[in-house]
C-alpha cells in the first residue's frame, strides 16, 4: 500500500514535469 501509495505520487510528480515541459 505505501508502495503503491509513493509510487502513484513519483508518477504524478513525473507527470508534472513532463507537462512543464511540453
């Protein structure tokens, strides 16, 4: 569950930057 839980906020923050840079 806290895997889960860091690895959904890892992939949110990957999505942040990503869309920052777009």
């Amino acid at each position: 569950p806290d895997d889960a839980a860091e690895t959904i906020q890892t992939f949110g923050d990957a999505c942040k930057f990503i869309t920052e840079a777009l």
